[in-house]
C-alpha cells in the first residue's frame, strides 16, 4: 500500500515538474514573442510557435490586415499630397490656437512665406479681414467665407473657412481672384466701349434721318451733303463690325496664316509708301531705317503689314505737325523683350506719349486712354495688331514718356 502511495506522488510530482518547466517554456517564448513585436521586428517573428499557435497565427493575420490597411493608407496619402502640391488655390490647416499645422505650396506663394509651420495664422495671414473670418469661424463653428483685396500686393483673395468637428482647428481655402476680377474688369470696359461707339453713329444717323423726313430731302444742297454723312457713318459701323469678326476669328485661331520668307527692310518699305502720302498731309516726315543684311522672317506679309499700317496711323494720328515717325527693324537675338531668335520691328514717334497708368492696357479692345486721343478709328486696331503678331509666336509692347513720344515694338521669329 504504501509502495502505490508512494508511486502515485512520485507520479505526480514529475507531471507537476514536466508542466511547471512547460509554463516557464511557454513563458519565455511568449514574452520572446511579445518583445519582438514591441521592437516591430516583424520580419523575424515566426508564424507557428509551439505552444501558441493559435496566438501566433492571430497575430500574423492581424498584422498582414494592418500592413494592406497602411499600404492602402499611404497610397491614398501620396496621391493627396500630390493633388494638394497641384493645386492652384492655397489649403492650410490650423488648430485650434491659431497654428499652421499644415500649407500647401499654393498658399506658400499667395501668403508669401517660405515656411509657415507652426507660425500663429495672424502673422502669415496679415489681413485683419481674413484674420476676422477665421476667428468667426472658431467661435460660431460655423463656414465662413470673405473676399479682400490686398493693394499691396495687387491680388483679390477670397477665404472660405471650414471648421474641424473633431479638433476645433479649421481648413482655410484660398482663391486668387486677381485674373479674374481683371477679366471682369476687362468684359466690363467691352461692354461699356462697344456701347459708347455704337451709341455715337447711332444717334447721328437717327438725326440725319430725321431730318431728311422733315424735308432736307427736297431740298438740292442739304439732302445730298446728308445722305453723304449717312453713307460716312454707315461706313464707320462696317468697319467696326468687320474688325470686330476679324479679331473674333484670330482669336479664336480660325485665321490661317500664308506664311512665307519675309525680307524686314521690304516689309517696312512697303507699309511706309502706304502711308507716307498721309503723313505729308499731316506735316510729319516719315522714314525707314533698316539694314540690307537682316535675315529673312517667315510670317504673312499682308497680315503683318497690316500691324504696321497700323502703328503708323495711329503715330501719325498722335504726332503733331512738323513732328517725326521712324520705322525701324534690327535684330532682337540680345534683347530682353524676344521672343527667342528673331527681328525686332518698332514705329517710333515724338508725339503726344501715353500716360504710365494706361501702358499696360493700351492692347485692349476699345481702350482709350481719354476722350481727347479718341479721334477717328474704332478701338480695335492695336487689339488686332497684339494678336497677329503673337499668332506669328511674337511679342508685342510700346515703351512711352507722355509729351515726349511712344515706341511700339513687335518681334517676329527668323525664317
């Protein structure tokens, strides 16, 4: 009996024993395990381990989850920094005290600052109406949406402010409006020009009508003189129209160019015989200064002799008598305004000038600098000669001191 007892401790002891030395196997495997995952040794980390199997097997399966969510995550993130970098309109997040926590390169040009992380909104900002549309915002949780213009930097903003539900911080959206609140401006002053030179040939040939129906008709020396005054605005609006569909269709692209080897002191020569006989009307002397060694151009001589016939009406038209217009061409390969290799072209005057203000403006449709320059003529000419020559890939620009003269210069490829 006492043998049995002694056979079962013993029995017992050395299961006690075998299962006291298999925790402490467990044990250290298990925290083997778990110190690898705590240095993200993943790699190293094998997928069955006797005794945790099924723990083992869990913990791959969780980790081959996590590692498709976070390739999916950073793929999603690559491609929205990506979209963020492209943009545009300027995005930045602040917190909830007024911190860039984040700016795309957009807002880092329109805010001019290099690095506005961490910086307080007020100081990259620096516009106290954008400033206020933020702190609305903050306090109303509410969007917020304020367009400003900065004189100082010439640009019209808008800001629209979206609040963060979770963080109490904000995403700020910035639009530069300046192209088009320029472009408003632009179709604003169309509308108003085309209206004005309607509105004049209009009305003289509603008074001229009606004064031939109360009987200037019959009689032999005011009914012709005014049916010829009927024909002369009659004429003025053709034109107007005419160029209008011109300059419709070129800047549409529909116009084609015959393009061909130009000779620059043959282009000039030609435009300044059609015009000379007007300026020794106008009292003016008008010349040419052109070398015989210039090389060719490839361009439509009509349309290009039209730009000039241009220019030098309207320098014969500004010049007052006993003044001068000057034609010349020279190479433009060193000059800042080329556009690449090519000859320069410019009609020179000593007339009236255009004020700085107007300058960059003059190219515009029906732009006038004032009521005395209107003259005769529809508006439309400069506009007209601006895109014939960047149809050629040119460039076209007048350097002008008022009361002392203007230079209208164009530059055209070589051959």
């Amino acid at each position: 009996m006492n043998s049995i007892l002694w056979f079962i401790i013993a029995v017992l002891f050395i299961i006690a024993v075998w299962l006291a030395w298999r925790h402490i196997v467990l044990r250290r495997r298990l925290n083997e395990y778990i110190r690898a995952l705590h240095q993200k040794d993943v790699s190293t980390l094998p997928v069955h381990v006797d005794g945790i199997e099924e723990l083992s097997r869990a913990v791959h399966a969780f980790i081959s989850s996590l590692d498709t969510q976070l390739s999916a995550l950073n793929t999603e993130h690559a491609r929205l920094a990506a979209v963020l970098d492209q943009m545009t309109d300027g995005v930045v997040i602040v917190d909830s005290q007024g911190r860039i926590q984040f700016a795309n390169p957009a807002s880092k040009k329109l805010f001019e600052t290099v690095d506005p992380i961490s910086r307080s909104i007020i100081e990259v900002v620096r516009h106290h109406q954008l400033v206020e549309a933020w702190r609305r915002s903050q306090q109303t949780r509410e969007l917020q949406s304020e367009s400003v213009e900065v004189p100082a930097r010439r640009q019209f903003l808008q800001l629209v402010v979206i609040p963060d539900q979770y963080t109490d911080g904000s995403l700020l959206l910035v639009q530069d409006l300046t192209r088009v609140r320029r472009l408003e401006t632009v179709r604003r002053d169309f509308i108003s020009n085309i209206s004005h030179e309607l509105r004049t040939p209009l009305a003289s040939l509603k008074a001229l009508t009606e004064t031939l129906q109360d009987g200037a008709l019959s009689d032999p020396e005011a009914g012709p003189r005014f049916l010829s005054r009927i024909v002369t605005e009659v004429d003025a609006l053709t034109q107007m129209t005419q160029e209008l569909l011109d300059l419709s269709r070129i800047e549409s692209g529909q116009v084609e160019l015959n393009l061909a080897p130009i000779s620059p002191k043959a282009l000039l020569m030609s435009a300044g015989d059609r015009m000379k006989l007007q300026a020794e009307r106008a009292g003016l002397k008008l010349c040419v200064e052109c070398s015989d060694d210039l090389p060719n151009i490839r361009a439509d001589q009509a349309r290009l002799e039209q730009v000039l016939v241009n220019l030098i009406h309207n320098a014969v038209k500004f010049t007052r008598p006993g003044g001068e217009v000057v034609l010349l061409a020279e190479s433009a390969d060193t000059e800042e305004h080329s556009a690449g290799s090519g000859v320069r072209f410019a009609v020179k005057d000593t007339g009236i000038g255009i004020p700085s203000d107007d300058v960059s403006r003059i190219f515009e449709r029906f732009y006038r600098v004032d009521r005395s320059r209107s003259g005769s003529g529809t508006g439309l000419g400069l506009s007209i000669a601006r895109h014939i020559v960047e149809a050629h890939r040119g460039k076209i620009w007048v350097d002008s001191v008022e009361g002392r003269g203007s230079t209208f210069f164009f530059t055209i490829p070589k051959a």
